[in-house]
C-alpha cells in the first residue's frame, strides 16, 4: 500500500505563497509527475503569466499538467462603494479593485473549483489548491469539505495556499510554512509587476 501523500500549506501576509506553489509545480513536472492546478480568485480573463504556461512548457510536460483558473475575481465583502450597476469598488493605495460578481456567482463557482479538486484528487500525483485557504475565511467553501477532499487524496500530494489558514487545517498538514510580510512595494503606492507578481 501507497504511503498517504504530503499535505503543504504556504500562508500568511507576505508575497510568495503562489509562487513557492509555482516552484513545486515546475518541479513537479520536470520529476516527471503528472499535476493539477485549480484557482479560486484568479480568473482566465486576468492575463496572469502562469495562465501561460501552456507557450513555456513541452509538450510532453503538458500532456501532464491540468490547469484550471476557476474563479471569479476579487471577492469584495465590505466595499468601500457600490456603484448603481452593483460593481463592488474598494480602494487601495494607487490600485482600484473591482468585483463584478454577486456572492452567489462567488460560492458557486468556489464548489465548482472543489468539485474539479475532487474530480482530479486520484488522477494527478500533485494537486495544487491556489487560495483555497483565502476561500474558507471568505466563507466561499466550507471548510470541513476541503477537509474531505484531503482525506481522499490516497498517495496524491496536496499544495494548499492563501492567508488566514485555520489551526485544524494547519494541524493536518505535513508542512505548514507562514510566510509573512517585512516590507513591500505595495506599502509605498507601487503597484504589482506582471512577470514578478503576477
């Protein structure tokens, strides 16, 4: 019998939770792995580099790789303002953020991304869950259902990432790194670098 797969968890305030998750991936794939990569938040339409990587990897590599941006965008609980059309609008610094979307189109497309984690959990030998953690503390999964998707993951390793990982969550991981913030761009008004941060 398969010994159970790891569980990681990259959290925390600082910058560098998916792009240690993108490492793995890479990694991964050049081990040989076949990978899965699901996104609550970051949407196809966002032109986010990783979206790309179908122009940077082989061919043969893409054979095993499953990649889904399933969400849809910034999930904006307590705006600054609703404009009349019902777009959610918050400041912050020299960056507008919108959300277009109703917190119903939210949940349901967070099950949806859990339903394609449970779909995949068994097909990969590493699914990476992007900002699954951001998803239960909005309250979009529940998660005691994530915690049921780790439980099915057999020798399938599991990368989980995004702020405000709960202690249960923690304490069932293998490997918890907290990765928090010192000092940052952002702070002073600079806003994010496609190629760096996105």
């Amino acid at each position: 019998m398969s010994p159970l797969g790891l569980i990681y968890i990259f959290t925390g305030n600082g910058k560098g939770k998916t792009s240690a998750a993108l490492g793995m991936l890479t990694r991964a794939l050049a081990h040989g792995w076949r990978v899965g990569w699901i996104s609550w938040y970051k949407e196809a339409s966002w032109g986010i580099s990783e979206h790309k990587l179908d122009t940077i990897f082989t061919a043969e590599s893409l054979k095993r790789l499953t990649f889904l941006p399933m969400g849809k965008g910034f999930y904006l609980q307590n705006p600054n303002q609703v404009e009349k059309s019902g777009m959610k609008i918050t400041h912050a610094k020299k960056a507008v953020i919108v959300d277009n979307h109703q917190p119903v189109e939210h949940r349901e497309a967070a099950k949806q991304a859990l339903k394609k984690g449970t779909d995949l959990i068994r097909k990969v030998d590493v699914l990476i869950l992007d900002e699954v953690c951001n998803a239960i503390s909005d309250g979009l999964v529940q998660e005691s259902d994530v915690l049921k998707l780790l439980e099915k993951r057999g020798a399938t390793h599991l990368v989980l990432t995004g702020r405000n990982a709960s202690p249960l969550l923690q304490k069932t991981a293998d490997l918890v790194s907290t990765i928090e913030k010192t000092k940052h761009p952002f702070d002073m008004g600079r806003l994010a670098v496609q190629g760096l941060d996105f």
